[in-house]
C-alpha cells in the first residue's frame, strides 16, 4: 500500500503542530522577544512552502491546506512583528512629563 503525498503532508502539518506546541510552551519569559523575532523568519520560509505545497499539489484537498498553511503563517507572521513592537516597546525610556510653565506672579 503506497502513502499518497497529500496524507505524507498532513501527517508532516500534525507533527509540526505538536512540536510547535511544545516548543513554545517551555519558553521562558525573558526568551520571549528573541524567540518571536526568530519565529517570524521561520514562518516567512513556511510561507514560501505552503505555497509551493498549494501551486503543485495536483489534488484538491492538498490545494486547500496549502492555502490554509499561508494564511496561517501570513497572521502568524503579522501578530508576531506587532506582540514584538509591543514587547520592545515596554523597555522604551518614556519622555519625563513636561512641568507646567511657573506663573508670571509666582515668580515675584
């Protein structure tokens, strides 16, 4: 019995799916940053491949999970550069608050 291509793919996306569960959920905080920076590459490449995966796929269903894989990866790579701006934003220096301007009779 031969495997066809399109369970081959499916059984590579479940994989990934519970790798990347694992993965994510052992981080710990101070990683965070660094890791989302480096998970947008991978997921800019996994865009790369779900389309090539949807483009010469010949079935139907394995067209459709390719599509579905570069949506998936096109959010995962948008929400991760905003979560990232946010983040560094945090470690911003704030401008110091302007003090109000002295009263021209406080002064005599």
């Amino acid at each position: 019995m031969e495997v066809t291509h399109t369970i081959t793919n499916l059984i590579i996306f479940v994989l990934a799916i519970y790798v990347g569960y694992h993965v994510v959920w052992t981080v710990t905080p101070a990683l965070h940053t660094p890791l989302m920076a480096v998970t947008n590459a991978i997921s800019a490449i996994i865009i790369i491949g779900a389309m090539l995966a949807a483009g010469l796929t010949e079935g139907i269903v394995g067209q459709i999970a390719g599509t579905l894989a570069v949506a998936l990866a096109a959010v995962n790579v948008f929400g991760g550069f905003l979560v990232t701006q946010r983040m560094l934003e945090m470690f911003k220096k704030k401008e110091p608050k302007a003090k109000p301007a002295a009263k021209e009779g406080a002064q005599q």
